[in-house]
C-alpha cells in the first residue's frame, strides 16, 4: 500500500514537469514593432550601435543592416566621441546587449548629476 502511494506522489509531480516542458520560452521584448527600423543598441562593456533590425530570437541575438558604430574617446571610456565607424550587417549577441531604444523619438539630454559649467 505505501509503494502505491509513493507512485501516486511521482505521477503528481511528472505530471506538473510535463507542464513547465509544454510552455514555450518567450522573449521579455517584443521586438516585432522594430523590424526594420532604426534601433541604437549599447553593449556590456560600453559600446554603442545603430542599424536596421531585420531580425532577432528570443536570447535578445540581433541582426542590424547598415550598422554604425559609434567610438569612444580613448582617455575616457565613458564619453562617446562625434566620430563613428561603418560597420554593414552585423550580428549582435544577446547576453552582451544592455539597452535598445528606437532611433525616432530618442532624445539626448545632458546628465542631471554632472555638475554643469
């Protein structure tokens, strides 16, 4: 009697594992209103792009067509310089992807906590 119970227990529990393997992972974006359109994109490490996005998977991996790349000043890794790089199709991988914002509509503003001069 106790062994049939214990299988009662375990049919309970793979039934409740049958469910988690039946729901199907789903992006936390829903990047299908972006499609081809201007996205600027920053990376772990401070790098920042901007391209097309003409596709992407639910990891957040990214394809951008004529990519730009905007550099940074090499005394100070934090400020982004006027010049950029023309970099064409490029394929973003999506645990180095920090940030993406749509080209229209983006505004920069000046930071509120470096004192101004």
């Amino acid at each position: 009697m106790a062994s049939k119970e214990g299988g009662e227990k375990n049919k309970g529990s793979q039934g409740a594992g049958d469910n988690k393997e039946k729901r199907r992972k789903e992006s936390i974006l829903d990047l299908s209103k972006y499609l081809e359109k201007s996205i600027r994109v920053k990376f772990a490490g401070g790098r920042e792009a901007a391209g097309i996005l003409k596709g992407y998977d639910p990891l957040l991996n990214l394809v951008l067509d004529n990519t730009t790349e905007y550099l940074r000043d090499p005394d100070d890794p934090y400020k982004l310089l006027d010049d950029t790089r023309a970099l064409g199709l490029v394929v973003c991988r999506g645990t180095s992807v920090v940030l993406i914002c749509p080209m229209d509509g983006m505004e920069a503003i000046p930071n509120p906590f470096i004192a101004q001069e």
